[in-house]
C-alpha cells in the first residue's frame, strides 16, 4: 500500500511517498520545503503528487501531521496563515486524507522503529523490563514539548490525544522552588513546555544567571539555546553546564511523571530536535536520577525501559501508519 505522508510544520513542510508492509514503513521518496511565500498546503500537495505521476507512482491515501491541535478533520496554524480542511483535499486530489497532531504521529511512529542495536533507530538509557502490551509514552523537546500517551489495541499501539507538554512544573528541591518563583514573574502559570524546549533552556540558563549574579547578555539571538548546549556539553561557562544539568533533570522527572500516569511498562521514548543531539547528557546520571526519584515507586521506576528515538523520520513513518487506521 503506498501512503502519502506529510509533517507539515511552522516553518517547513516534509513529503514523503511510504510503503507500507504490516507495521513496517518504507520511504521511496521525501522532500523538504520551506512554507514561506507558499499559498498553502495544496500547492505543496500538487507539486509533490505530479512529481510522482511523472515518475508513474500511485498513492492510495494521505495522511498530513500537523503543528498543532487538530480532530483530524480540520487545522489552523499558529505561526502561518494556512488552514487545512481533509474533505476539500480529499475532493481535489480523489485521496482519502486524515489529519494528525505532530506529536501522534510520533506516538503512531515508535510502531515502526526497530529495537536492534544495529538499525541505529533507537539509544537506550534505561533497558528495564518492557512489556510488549502494555502502555507506551513519547516525549520531545524541541520547540515545545510533545506528549504522545499510547495503548495497545489490536498490533499496533495508538497515541491518545494529549496537550500534556502544558501540565504544571512541579519542583522537587529548593533550587527548583527558587527556578518556579523566578519563571512565575513572568509567565503566571508555569507549564514543563517552559522548561523543557529551546526557549526552555534559555530560560534555565537567564536563572542560572541570575543565582550566580551575572548579567543577561545577549540571550535573544534565534541561536541562543544552541550556543548555551555548545558552551554547556564544552564546560566553558559554569551557568550553561548547570542549566544543562537542570535540564536534564527535570526532562527526567517530567518523563517519570508521565510514566507513572500511563503506567508505561511498554516504555518511555525520548523523540522532539533535542533528546538526539545531546545522548551523552542524558546519560550523565541526572536524567535516570530524575526518572527514578518516586519516592514509594522507585523501584518500580527501575522496570520502565527509556530509549532516545535517533530516527529522525518516525513522525512522516508514523502518519503513514495513522493513514491506515
């Protein structure tokens, strides 16, 4: 079956021609564009699709992972002045099309990742005690954060629809109620997002700042949260290496706590543009410490297998996989 997926972001938009066979998910072809001065999805749609009958490919259906919301019918971006409707694509293209959130789509994904060492897919932190039927959770720093809870029905897992990137920060130490008082001047209500994604990071490192007495200089550059990972995982500034270290403790206890909601014997998955680039922090103890630190179900936390997804293309592989459901 060949599957038309797309992950359509703020910024840029991924199309791919997929196979499918079973849960597996081969990619024939992708291509990457940028949405600036385009007029909308469809004319990235009908690009992609001639390219493909010149080619003689046929596409049986269409599934797009959106940034954003969506009941799988309708999307209206946040950062660009496109709305999606799936029966007006569906109308011109003669393709069933489905909608889903980015982050389902990464849920839908781990179906299609490969365990083996050798595929080079996943990286494991924590190889526990998975059981294969039981609850899956997918989180990602990156931007924001994506939360993805996923259940077993029939083969495949299926994510639920989540906004759990908002849930509330919840500190553990008096450093951390210091972190809270100092976001809260700002923000009000203080969600893991703030923390936990790129602007997240700046945020920690201005705090860092701030505990050590030195000045805010140049933190609104677009590249600020790299620059800060650079100097952190170097050791060259003293505020940078401990915002890292927050980091990837409280990325540990977020993912703890969402492992305890879904009871997620089946594993907990670290995806988004963050967890990937930075394998030798989140090994460095404080994410484990993190995830384990639950009080009566330490223990318990021992069990949960966590892994890195290193497969940059899981959410385009998990909207094929979406599209057939």
């Amino acid at each position: 079956m060949k599957i038309l997926a797309g992950d359509i972001g703020g910024t840029h938009s991924r199309l791919a021609l997929t196979r499918l066979d079973g849960a597996r998910v081969h990619i024939e072809k992708v291509e990457r564009v940028l949405n600036a001065g385009r007029a909308g999805v469809d004319a990235l749609l009908a690009d992609f699709l001639a390219a493909l009958a010149d080619r003689g490919d046929r596409v049986d259906a269409c599934c797009l992972a959106v940034a954003g919301p969506t009941d799988g019918l309708s999307a209206q971006f946040t950062n660009l002045p496109w709305r999606i409707e799936a029966a007006a694509l569906s109308e011109r293209f003669g393709l069933p099309f489905r909608l889903v959130n980015d982050f389902a789509a990464v849920g839908w994904g781990l179906n299609a990742l490969r365990e083996d060492v050798g595929a080079g897919e996943l990286a494991t932190l924590q190889p526990g005690m998975p059981l294969a039927s039981a609850p899956r959770v997918a989180l990602g720093a990156g931007t924001g954060l994506g939360v993805s809870l996923c259940v077993a029905r029939g083969a495949l897992h299926q994510p639920l629809d989540s906004e759990g990137g908002h849930i509330g920060f919840a500190p553990t130490d008096a450093a951390q109620d210091r972190l809270l008082a100092f976001l809260r001047e700002e923000h009000g209500r203080v969600s893991v997002e703030r923390l936990l994604s790129g602007p997240g990071l700046v945020s920690l490192y201005r705090f860092c700042l701030r505990e050590a007495g030195r000045p805010e200089v140049g933190l609104d550059a677009p590249d600020a949260a790299a620059a800060i990972s650079a100097a952190g995982l170097a050791a060259s500034n003293a505020e940078a290496v401990r915002a890292l270290r927050l980091f990837a403790r409280i990325y540990g206890q977020v993912a703890g706590d969402l492992a305890l909601l879904a009871r997620a014997a089946g594993g907990v998955f670290l995806a988004g543009g963050i967890a990937p680039q930075l394998p030798g922090l989140l090994r460095s103890g404080e994410f484990i410490a993190g995830f384990r630190a639950k009080g009566r179900f330490s223990e318990w936390m021992e069990s949960v297998p966590v892994k890195v997804v290193l497969d940059p293309d899981v959410g385009l592989k998990g909207a094929a996989l979406a599209a057939t459901v």
